[in-house]
C-alpha cells in the first residue's frame, strides 16, 4: 500500500491514516470519555473538551512540520469511514527516536487492529522515516497493550515506579518500557531472495 502524501504512513488492510485536524476534537471527546479507554491513563477520567480543543490537539499538528514522518494520525475504518481511534509515533526532540502510541474505541478491541496498526507503524518508522528506536510505554498491569507492544515487535527492557500525585490503582506495580532498535530491525528482516532459497 502506498502513501497519499509525504509523511503519511500506509494504511492496514482494514485501516486508512490520516492527518489529524482540528476538526477531530468531537471524535477525540469521545474517545477519551469511555472509562474502559482511559483505565491505564487517568483511573478512567475523560479528558476535558478544553484541554483537547485548546492544548493536545495543536501541539499534536505541530509536530507534522517539527518532524516530517513522524506523529499521531486518526485511524478510519477502510470500508465505512468511521473513526476508530488514533496511532501515533511521537517524536523524541532530536526527531531520531519515536514513542509508539495507539488509542482506539472500545468496540473496536478484540479484533487486532492495534497490533495491526502497530505493526504498520514500526515498519514505516525504520524502513521510510528512519529512526534509530521505537518505544513504547504503559502501567505494568495493562496486559493488553503489553502483548500488542510485544506482537509489534518490541521486547521488555524495563518496570520502573515514579510518584504520582494522584495514582491510579495499580500504579504501585510501576511502569513498563518496550523497545526495538535500528540494528534489532534490520537483523531480523531477511530478504525475499532469502527466504525463497528456504
């Protein structure tokens, strides 16, 4: 699958990308106001209209020019349309790493799709844009976003613990770091020639 524009990653087979725009924050409300989405992030608290509308939402457009190639895009549905989330690979300051992100409605789960993006994601990152590691974060105890972090490809590297002022249960087991560097990439693509000598 090919690119619409420069800087935009490929589709899946059953999800288109795009840019985000400000006429995104309804979806992006509604997104972050189901309890079950936001579990892991904010103890299930919706993030507010103003701070979507007036601070993430900008800063995430920003990032396109920042740093071509890289930064979070709404996923569509291929055949209907529908917004089903967002992906994102956030840029490090220097552009040279990116932080793997997904966040997807709740009826969409349990049919692949976040590892389906993920993976679609990761390859972009190191085959197109270039970047030396992808990495990804998450509580310890959100297992689910763990094995799609896993199925993309990233390995544990580490748990650690940082103090919140307001944590959320489960804080207490920490929080978890999943990498995959340039070099891990490249050594476990084989080339088709290869793989057709098998």
């Amino acid at each position: 699958m090919g690119w619409d524009e420069v800087g935009l990653p490929p589709g899946t087979e059953r999800m288109r990308l795009r840019r985000l725009t400000m006429g995104d924050v309804g979806a992006l409300v509604e997104l972050d106001s189901d309890p079950e989405v936001m579990r892991f992030l904010s103890g299930g608290v919706a993030t507010p209209l103003a701070m979507i509308r007036d601070e993430q939402l900008p800063r995430l457009l920003t990032q396109y020019d920042r740093h071509p190639g890289l930064g979070s895009w709404a996923a569509l549905d291929r055949e209907t349309g529908e917004f089903l989330g967002w992906f994102a690979l956030d840029p490090s300051a220097d552009g040279t790493e990116a932080e793997l992100g997904y966040r997807l409605r709740r009826s969409t789960w349990g049919r692949g799709l976040a590892t389906e993006g993920s993976r679609a994601l990761v390859r972009y990152a190191f085959d197109i844009v270039g970047v030396r590691r992808v990495w990804a974060e998450t509580m310890a105890v959100n297992e689910r976003s763990r094995r799609v972090m896993a199925k993309a490809g990233l390995h544990h590297v580490r748990t650690f613990h940082l103090q919140w002022d307001d944590p959320i249960p489960g804080t207490e087991h920490g929080e978890v770091e999943y990498e995959l560097r340039a070099e891990e990439w490249a050594a476990g693509q084989e080339r088709p020639a290869a793989r057709r000598a098998r």
